[in-house]
C-alpha cells in the first residue's frame, strides 16, 4: 500500500522550469517536500526520495495525510483537512 502511494502521488507531481533555467518539483496538496534539477528528470527523482523521507516521518508522527487516487494511509480515524493556499 505504501508503494502504491508513492506512485499514485508520483504521478500528478509538478515539474516547473525556473527562471534559472533549472526545475523544481512539487505534489500537489502536500507541502514540505520538493525536489530540484538541471532536468525534469532529476527534479522528480530527488522529489521521490525527499518525498519517501517525508513520509515515513508523517506517518512515524501519526500525521494526517491525503488520499492520493483512491488510496489512504491514515488510520485510526486521522482525517485529513486540506490547507489553505499562503496568501489566502
């Protein structure tokens, strides 16, 4: 289940191209973590591996995560509220 989670928010992660020329890589509704990289590539690869720490953390913590495409990692009745946009 752990896996499939990964992937599933994997798959709608962001890539955007930086001013500098580089890309930063984001999930959509989970802030913390990013990666960064001269390529797509290398952004969503160091995306994945932050991404994997992160998780083990929040769920070491017992936080509240979202559901990525059907797929839920909260137990014992943590529910997971979406944040609020910064600047909002």
């Amino acid at each position: 289940m752990l896996t499939e989670y990964i992937e599933k928010a994997m798959a709608v992660a962001v890539v955007e191209r930086t001013e500098e020329g580089q890309y930063v890589a984001s999930i959509p509704g989970i802030q913390g973590p990013w990666g960064h990289g001269k390529t797509r590539k290398e952004a969503k690869a160091e995306l994945r591996s932050v991404f994997e720490e992160w998780l083990v953390l929040a769920l070491r913590d017992d936080e509240a995560l979202p559901e990525m495409e059907g797929v839920s990692l909260n137990f014992g009745g943590k529910q997971w509220q979406k944040q609020p946009a910064v600047g909002m």
